[in-house]
C-alpha cells in the first residue's frame, strides 16, 4: 500500500464523521451504533438518508448542504475514495454527514428497524452478470427494508440503461409504488418534469458526482428513478432479458474506450 494511501486511511481514522465498521469486527463485536445513530451520533432526531456506495461522497455532501433538516450518511468501503468526502465535509463544518466504512452486503446489521428513511444509488456498478449483487435486486431490497421505513424512498441516479430497465422491470414486476421515472433527466423538453412537481430538479442536476460529469461528457443520458419499498410485498426477480450496456467493459471500472474531454 502506497503512503499516500496510509496516510489517508490514518486521516480516516481521526476524523470524527468517519466510523469505521469492516465485516471481521462486525462478525465478533456487533455494532454500537445500530439504533443509535440519532442520539449517540448526530445528537437529533432527523430523518437519516443513506447514499450507498458513495465513492468520494460529492452526492452525500451535495444533498446534506441543501437538505440540513436531514441527516444523511455515505457508505462504501473504499476508504481512499471516501477520505476526499469525509475531509471536505469535516472543513466545511457540515454536521448533518456521516461516512460509514463497511461492506454494503452488511448493511442491514448497522442500522435498526426504521432507522433510515431513504436510500440514495448513485451510479452504482449494475452489475449485469450478477444479479444479486445489483443493488436494486430483491437480495439487497429485502436487506433494505430491514432498517428502511415503510414504504421508505429509493432514489436510483443511473447512467446505465441496463440498470434502469431492469430496476424498472423489477418495480413493475413488483408492484412497487413509483413517484417518478424518467430515462432522461437532462432533456429540456422532457414530459415528466411538467407533472411531477415534488420533484426538485435543480438539486437533482446540479449535484453532479465525477462518474456522471463524464458520462454527461460522452453523451450518455442520465437516467433517475423513485419508488417506494412497502414493508408486507413479497419480492420477485423481474424475468426478463435485458441488453447490456454496449459502453461498458466487464471486470473494469473504465466503462468505455473513448476519451473524457478536458
């Protein structure tokens, strides 16, 4: 491991808004926090919102700026990535974020029953061999409603048609409620935007992480979805066949062979 990163993670380790959890300690210890993130933490009782596999945290600290009656939390367990987050956050003196460490497989065995009340996807890997390891896929639902409210929010930002489509298919597979869906946020004259009002536009544009500048870059339309995730629905895989994503490369976090422009 490079001293860059070692002093990184040595950061990490002081920084009051980072906790630290990985699978071995939660295995033999539990986890202190579970049911306590209101008091033992943010010392209020805000709605707490979790952004799953949040990279360098632009979405967790973009969203808790503009929403300070929220309590929102970044996970994801590439501490190196998380640091640049957890550092601006801690500078600019933001008390309602948090960055958890921790395995997202975990997830469930952090927070308790109704602990969180939405769930932010921010371009997140869809995963197009596998669909249990989709984050959307009724494996990681099933974790999510074991903290998550009823009928708690489920943000997906994509820039993936395949995970569009197939949470798509999912939500409809499912019945799950849906307040919004739309394959292209960024087009001027996109219908939705005129009929769903509670909706709020401008932050959903404007925050923008690095993974969605570049695929702006390249063309590639963003997709957002918002559906509900009821407590008493039993959950089915969607059986449908769905087209990769032409642009992507399988096994590599470099999804096309064309160039960013400077």
């Amino acid at each position: 491991m490079g001293k860059g990163k070692l002093a990184k993670f040595a950061e990490m380790a002081e920084n009051p808004l980072v906790v630290e959890c990985p699978f071995w300690q939660l295995q033999k210890e539990g986890f202190s926090l579970k049911g306590k993130w209101h008091e033992d933490f943010f010392g209020n009782d805000k709605p707490i919102v979790l952004e799953l596999g949040c990279g360098r945290g632009e979405y967790t600290i973009g969203l808790a700026r503009k929403y300070p009656q929220k309590n929102f939390i970044g996970v994801d367990i590439k501490g190196s990535r998380m640091w640049h987050g957890a550092k601006e956050a801690l500078e600019d003196g933001l008390k309602n974020v948090a960055f958890l460490r921790t395995n997202i497989e975990c997830i469930h065995e952090l927070f308790a029953q109704n602990e969180v009340s939405e769930i932010w996807l921010t371009f997140s890997d869809p995963q197009m061999k596998k669909a249990t390891k989709r984050l959307t896929s009724t494996y990681f639902l099933e974790r999510y409603r074991k903290f998550l409210v009823d009928n708690g929010r489920i943000h997906v930002k994509t820039d993936s048609n395949f995970l569009a489509t197939y949470t798509k298919c999912l939500i409809d597979r499912n019945g799950l409620p849906i307040d919004f869906i739309d394959f292209d946020i960024y087009a001027p004259d996109s219908f939705y935007w005129g009929h769903h009002l509670n909706v709020d536009r401008n932050t959903l544009c404007t925050i923008q992480t690095y993974y969605e500048r570049m695929w702006l870059e390249r063309g590639i339309p963003i997709k957002y979805l918002l559906f509900r995730l009821p407590h008493d629905k039993k959950l089915v895989e969607p059986d449908v066949e769905i087209p990769v994503d032409d642009y992507r490369s399988y096994g590599h976090e470099v999804r096309s062979t064309r160039t960013v422009s400077k």
